[in-house]
C-alpha cells in the first residue's frame, strides 16, 4: 500500500538457478530453496520473458496531467469527471486517485506530496449542507489542521495523511475538496 506506482521508473529481473543443489542454489528472502527444473533438458528452458511495460513519466502540473490522461476540453477542467466515478479531476491528480476512508474517529487518505498547482482540503458537515474546513495541504506541502482535529502523515512522496476527530465532532459527513492554484 506504501508503493507510489506513480513514481515507478525502473524495474529490474534477475534470473536465478533454481537448483536443489545447496552450493548452487538461490534462496529467497526467508532462506528457502528456490525450485526451478535447472539444468532443464531443452535448450529454451531457464528464464523467459514473455513481456515489458513502460510507465509514463510522472507529472507536478495539473494541466499536464490532464493532457496526459487524452481528456481534452470540458472533461479536463478541474472540477470534470470524465472517468464517471464520483471524483474531480483535481482531487484525483492530487490524490492518486485514492479514496477517503474511516475508521473508529479516524479518516485517513492518500496524498501526492510531489504533486503542485493545487490545494487539497478535507471537510466535514452535520448536514450536507454546511462545510467546515478540517485540514488542508497547500501545493503538495504537509497537512495541516484547520480545525479542532489532529493530523499526521507517513510517507514521502505517496503519503498517507491520517486525521483524528475530536470525541463528540459534530460531523457525520466528509468529503475531500480541491481548487488549482495559480502557476508561480
């Protein structure tokens, strides 16, 4: 879960003898055997690869990252969601894609601190209809509280922003919001 796959710029495969053979042999991380038919009676047998993936080179700026997405006109604005599933392009880019989750009195949700040209809030209400500002990252800066709540965060790059709800919160609804800001 730590894994920022956005980040991703290099993979690298290393073939192994997979032989029982203890002087010759590869183990894995807990010291076990690795078992593979080596030598193999054919001569294609051993390491096969069968495909490569190439990653796109990560983006900090908004309107790159929508550019990069093939979204053009109405459905690269910030606020579209040309995907249908319920999260603005903003908060999308700013998040991962991540999603806002509970547990006990705690909302935790993913956050892409290399990623600027945007601020990211999260809110709460007793009603749907009023908005409290709780907490807010300014331009990929850490999460601060804007509230009576506590914030804290692991991670570097790919964080994972945790916020505590003070007991007896008024809030029983959330939902994370976004708004560009304007180039430096």
């Amino acid at each position: 879960p730590t894994l920022d796959t956005q980040r991703i710029t290099h993979v690298r495969l290393i073939d192994v003898v997979g032989t029982h053979v203890p002087q010759f042999a590869t183990r894995d991380s807990t010291g076990r055997i690795i078992t593979d038919p080596y030598p193999t009676p054919f001569s294609s047998g051993g390491f096969d690869l069968d495909a490569v993936g190439a990653f796109r080179a990560t983006t900090t700026n908004f309107a790159t990252w929508a550019a990069s997405q093939g979204w053009f006109g109405n459905e690269a604005t910030a606020t579209a969601d040309p995907d249908r599933d319920g999260v603005p392009n903003l908060i999308a880019y700013l998040t991962g894609g991540g999603s806002l989750r509970m547990s006990g009195d705690v909302l935790t949700f993913p956050r892409l601190a290399y990623r600027s040209g945007g601020n990211l809030k999260l809110q709460g209400s007793p009603d749907l209809i009023a908005w409290t500002d709780l907490a807010e990252s300014t331009g990929g800066s850490a999460l601060q509280s804007t509230s009576t709540v506590t914030v804290s965060e692991t991670g570097t790059h790919l964080v994972e922003s945790s916020v505590g709800l003070p007991t007896g919160a008024p809030w029983k609804f959330f939902r994370l919001a976004a708004e560009l800001t304007p180039p430096q």
